[in-house]
C-alpha cells in the first residue's frame, strides 16, 4: 500500500523538495479517500512539480511514488496517477534532445530531460502492465505509453495490434490507432510494420469505421506519400458512416439547407468573479474553453489536417462534410478547424464562410458563440457570412429582447456580442443598437470598444457615449475595465472632431498623475484629427518638453500633425533621434517629408551602422542583428524625405528587411507603393510574396486584415509597375 511505504522513503523525497522530515502534504493527499483532498493534492503536483509542462529535480524525485500509486489496485484515481506519469514522460522524451543539456536548478548545468525519458523507458514495462488492466481509465492512459517508453519496435507493434483487438471503446482504439502512428514516427524499425498494419485497417471492410477513419488519418500523418485522390473521399464516407443519422435535404436549387439545428451541449460553467474585470475574466473562460473537444473523432481529424498541410482543396472538402455532419460535436469542432485554414491559406473560402455561417442559430447559443467568434476573426473574409450574421443579432433583438447585449443568460449573452462584434467588423451599421446597449448599460462594454471604431458613418452617436466615459475616467486609477487608451482609439478611429476638446482634457489629466502609457496614445490620437485639432494645440505644445521620451515624441507629432510647420518641429526632432531605436520620431520626419531634410544625415547614419555591424558580423561568423524593423523605418524615413536620390539605398534595405521578418510586410510595401518606378528592382520578391498561398503565421489578432492589405498592395505595385490592365482581385478577398 502506498501509504505503508517507507518512511526513509518519504523522507528522501521531502529532501528534494527542502522539507527534510517528509514529503509535502500535496503528494500525499494524491491517495486520500477524500476526493476533494484529492483533486487538490493533483492541482498543486501540477504547479509546484510539473508547472507549464516543465521537469524539475522534484519532478523526477515525484516518480518512485508516482508508480508505486499507479501500481497499487488499492489507490483511488490510478488513471488520473497513470495519466500524471506520461505526461511527466511525453514533456521529457520530446525535449530530450532539445534540451539535452540546460542549466539547472542550481546553476549547474542539468541533462534532467534525457534523464527523466531513459528512467520512463526503465519503467516501460509498467505501461505495459497498465495498458491491459481492467480499470478503463488506467488503459486509457496508458495507451500512449506504449508509443513512447518502448524502444524494441516488434514488441511494440504487437502490444498494440493486441490492445486494438481487446479494447472495445471507441475512445481507447482511436488511442491505439494513433498511437501505432506515433511509434512509426518515432522509431525507423516500426515504421514498415506499422504502416502495413494501417493499410489494413483503413482499407478493411470488417472493421468499424471509427477505427478505419482513424487509419486513414494517421496514416496519412506517418506516411505524407500514401495520400492520394482517394484519400480523403474515402475518409468523408467513413465519416458519414460514423454519424449515419438522416443527413440534410437539399433544396430546389441543390443549396444543402442551413436551417437544420446545430445544438451541442455546453458545459455550465461558473459566474465571473465581480473583483475580476471583465474583459480578464473573458480571457481565462476563453483559454478553459478553447481546449474542449466535443467529439471522439476530433483528435484524429485534426491530426488529418495537419498531414493534409496545403492541400487546401481537399481539406475544404473534408471541412464542409465536417460542417454538414449530423453530429453537433464534430460540426461545433469543425467550425475552428474551418478558421485556421481560412486564415492561414489564401484562396476561395466563400462556401467555407457561409457554413460557418449557418451556425448562427438563435436556439443554440454555444455553438452560434463559436461561429460568431471565428467569422470575427476573419476580417474582409466574413463578407459571405455578413447576412447571417445579421438575421442573427436581429432575431436576438426581435424575439429574445431588444437588449440582448445585456441579457442575463450569459450563453446568450456572450454569443450576440461575438456576433455583433463580427458585424461591425464588415461595417455594418446594423451593429449600432446592440453597441449603443453596450455604452449606455455598461454591460461588458470592454467587448463593444474594439467594435465601435469600425463604424465612423455612426460617429455622431457613438461619440457623445465614448465621450462621457472618457470625462468619467480616474487617471490615478492604473487598471481600469475599459482603459482610456481603448476610448481614445476608438474616438481616433470614428474621426469626429467632437471628440478634441476631451482628448485635450484627457492627455491633461494623464499627465498631471504621470501616466505615460495613457498619455501617449491619447496625444496620438489628437494627431490623427490633423488641423481639425488645431484647438488642442496649447495642451500639446508643452509636452513636447514632457519628462518621458515617448510622450514628447508623440507631442512633437501632434504638434506637427496639428499646425504643419516644419521649422516648429524639426529642431524638436534631431534631439529625439538621438536613440536610433525611437521609431515613431524616425516616422515623424518621414512624415514631415522634404522639410525634414536637415535631419537626413542622422537617418544615414543610423541606416549605415546598422548595415555595417551586420556586415562585420557576418564575416566573423557572428550573430547577424535581427534588426528589420530599423531598416524600415528608417530607409522609408529616407525616401519620404530624400525621394528618388535615395532609391538606392532605399530599396536593398527594404527588400533585407522584409526577408528578414515577415511581419514587416505591410510598411515594406506601403513604402515602395509610394516609390512608384523606384521600386521597380523589388518586382521579383512582390511577385513571390503574392504566389505565396500561405499567410504565414497568424496567431494574431489582425492577421488577416494585415494580410489582405499586403496583398491588396503588391497588386497595385504590380499593376503598375508591369503596364499591365487590373488584375482579378485575389480570391476570398
């Protein structure tokens, strides 16, 4: 029994932990009868032992015991126990080479990775022993184990084959199927075995569909060049075997009918903490819910995606079965694998949007969330879903209560503000009512101001309300649920004049208590009215001589932005250019233009150090500078000022950068757009970026919008430069 172990035992491993008479309480809770004891004891193994996935030396000294509980019949929770060691043994055996040598603890270097997956291999007969006992939960967590600790390949191909003939739940054979893959994967000695035995499965008519789905798609991952034309038809039909409920009739035109129901139950979950502002509450409920999974077959799909990588037509095709599935589970977890191919490969995605689309049903709330989240994070791409979008927040205000932004059913209510927010994010001033019931009630108006800016044809109500929240804020007040830095975008972004004087009050009160992140932003956002703001130059112009850097940076351009005149401004500019770093004064003397010809020395010579350290380094063999975004700011400074007699320094620089970094994009093609026949040596790498049919990394918000921008860019360089007529524009813009 566990809890007979010996005390030295015990004691050795309170050692590790600096508790020199016994092992901390939380381990010992693990095996407690009390499940609430135990639930907590397993919660802090997971933040002191294994925090963020990490292995430390109490990780490694956790072990003994660990498997002495998972081998005791006796110890409540053996599969959760089981599932704790191979997640111990997964972090360490997919960082052992890594991380072969890290500096430790105690500042000595540590080979604790490959030490923690050898002393798992030791034990890997224990998995061995787990994966066929009778407690479901214990298998369940074993499976995986059978992948990852046995290095003798026959063995483990046979276990496997084994486990596929005893288990019968679906859940623990999609587990073998994939971990049969993951061992092909990771030993060259199972790979043709493993394979073969894939083959046979995927291609068996005796064998469940589940289980053949699975074949196919792991398959697929350990084998890229078994994926043929055949592929994925022959996994929609075992994916319309697996939920072979009626499917939905098509109406006169051939149109699949959108208005069948699309419920998946939704886990209850707690009430926001009051003391936590809303908009962090929101993000923690996100994280907790972004990792559900609603259906068994979701693992392997994704995994299925994954090896299908560009094959983008394909994957549509699997995605719109996915979407039509008669399954709420797989349809709701279609709808994220639907976005992240939309967002990461160009292409026509309409039929795609307009699926995601037909998840906005007003009786299922949860999964209309979701669709109006991922249509939200489309941008331009969402125009296809634009329609029910809005028959979906006007079904809400019409049938369930005119105030559905604040409805006090928090499912409901969360699903019309995504839906509204997506709205207003084509423009669509049908979003108004539900944002004005956001600013006049408060309720969660933190969602409603990264919405309001996309509507300025509705400044004229939407001002007055940004406005007076503004006037209501208390600067010496550091975390705020709607911060004024929001409202200030918001009120640049609607562009109506009204708004200068509180702008003015604003930048007035940050300063007064210090607050130079607020402060910043608002004197950028007076900037952005230009002369409209002329007003508010008596509140800017003594900031120019502010304590922080940035504020006088941006009261230098506001001043600029707000009266024009270079000689008020340039002399402020050649101090604030003394940190080669400071962007927004290398901006500003770009947008000030030819005035700003006095400070072109300086941009040289910042251009030129930076070339020239790169340039040493490179032949030293050092590090080069991973310094893009220096080399655009400062060489689009140079042509705005300096024009065509600096093209050939501009362009190189340009092209370097955006080689470099990606991210850049946007302001490298912004400037050679302005160059106009100048930028003609950059024709080669504009034509590639738009061959490029992946988007590149977008975990981020914005990528979208940042992408079809570069797009929309290069294409208009591009017909211009080559004289030839508009181009089609690119597909699903």
């Amino acid at each position: 029994m566990i809890n007979d172990l010996d005390r030295t035992d015990w004691a050795s491993l309170g050692h590790a932990y600096g508790a020199a008479d016994d092992v901390p309480e939380w381990l010992r809770g693990m095996v407690s009868p009390d499940p609430a004891v135990r639930e907590e004891a397993f919660g802090n193994f997971y933040s002191a032992a294994l925090h963020q996935g990490s292995v430390y030396t109490s990780t490694v000294a956790s072990l003994p015991f660990l498997f002495a509980m998972a081998d005791d019949p006796a110890t409540p929770d053996r599969g959760e126990v089981v599932a704790l060691l191979l997640s111990i043994g997964r972090e360490a055996v997919d960082a052992e080479e890594i991380y072969a040598v890290i500096c430790g603890e105690d500042g000595e270097e540590s080979t604790i990775y490959p030490d923690t997956a050898r002393l798992m291999r030791e034990h890997a007969d224990a998995f061995v022993a787990y994966a066929s006992d009778p407690d479901p939960q214990v298998r369940r967590a074993s499976i995986e184990g059978l992948g990852l600790f046995l290095d003798d390949a026959e063995r483990a191909v046979g276990l496997l084959q084994g486990r596929l003939v005893e288990e019968n739940g679906a859940v623990e054979r999609l587990l073998v199927v994939r971990t049969m893959a993951d061992l092909a994967t990771r030993l060259p000695a199972a790979a043709a075995p493993a394979r073969a035995w894939l083959d046979a499965l995927a291609d068996s008519d005796t064998t469940d569909p589940d289980t053949r789905l699975a074949a196919l798609a792991h398959r697929a991952r350990c084998a890229p060049d078994s994926i043929d034309d055949q592929t994925v038809p022959t996994a929609i039909e075992l994916l319309r075997q697996v939920a072979p409920e009626p499917r939905p009739k098509e109406d006169e035109q051939g149109e699949r009918n959108p208005s069948r129901p699309c419920a998946c139950e939704a886990e209850p979950e707690p009430e926001p903490d009051p003391n936590v502002p809303g908009h962090v509450a929101a993000a923690f409920a996100d994280l907790e819910r972004h990792g559900r999974i609603h259906a068994a077959t979701t693992p392997l799909l994704m995994a299925f995606h994954t090896a299908l990588g560009a094959r983008v037509e394909d994957r549509t095709a699997l995605l719109t079965e996915q979407l039509y599935s008669p399954d709420p589970g797989t349809r709701y977890d279609a709808i994220d694998m639907a976005r992240s191919l939309i967002i990461s490969w160009r292409g026509d995605h309409t039929g795609l949007v307009r699926l995601i689309g037909d998840c906005l049903l007003p009786d299922d709330s949860y999964t209309a969330a979701a669709a109006a989240e991922a249509l939200g994070s489309l941008a331009a791409l969402a125009e296809p879903a634009r329609e029910a979008l809005a028959a979906y927040v006007t079904a809400h205000r019409t049938t369930h209560r005119p105030d559905a932004w604040a409805s006090p059913h928090r499912a409901v209510r969360r699903a019309h503000q995504l839906a509204v927010v997506a709205l207003a994010g084509l423009k669509d001033e049908r979003a108004l009512p539900s944002l004005l019931v956001a600013l006049d009630t408060d309720t969660d108006s933190w969602r409603a101001m990264g919405a309001v800016g996309h509507l300025p044809q509705c400044a004229a109500e939407l001002t007055p309300r940004l406005i007076r929240r503004l006037a209501d804020v208390d600067h010496s007040r550091e975390w705020l649920d709607v911060s004024p830095v929001t409202l200030t975008c918001a009120l640049a972004k609607l562009g109506d004049p009204a708004a200068v004087p509180a702008l003015a009050e604003a930048v007035q009160a940050a300063v007064r208590h210090k607050q130079w992140r607020t402060a910043e932003p608002v004197l950028k956002a007076l900037a952005s009215f230009g002369p409209r703001a002329a007003s508010a130059l008596d509140a800017v112009r003594p900031l120019t001589d502010a304590d922080d850097v940035s504020v006088r940076t941006a009261a230098a351009g506001a001043v600029w932005e707000l009266e024009r005149r270079p000689e008020s401004v340039v002399p402020l500019l050649e101090h604030l250019l003394d940190g080669h770093r400071n962007f927004d004064a290398i901006g500003l003397a770009g947008r000030i233009g030819p005035g700003a010809a006095a400070v072109l020395p300086r941009l040289r010579q910042i251009l030129n150090v930076r070339v020239e350290q790169n340039a040493r380094n490179e032949q030293n063999g050092s590090a080069v500078l991973n310094d893009s975004w220096t080399l655009v700011h400062v060489a689009s400074a140079l042509w705005d000022i300096g024009g065509v007699s600096e093209a050939g320094t501009v362009v190189p620089a340009l092209l370097a950068a955006w080689k470099d970094n990606d991210s850049t994009a946007r302001d490298v093609v912004a400037c050679l757009n302005r160059m106009g026949p100048a930028a003609r040596p950059a024709l080669p790498q504009i034509q590639a970026a738009l061959a490029q049919p992946h988007r590149g990394d977008q975990m981020w918000s914005g990528a979208v919008a940042f992408d079809l921008e570069v797009e929309h860019t290069c294409r208009a360089i591009l017909t211009r430069l080559t004289d030839l007529p508009d181009p089609a524009p690119a597909r699903g813009e």
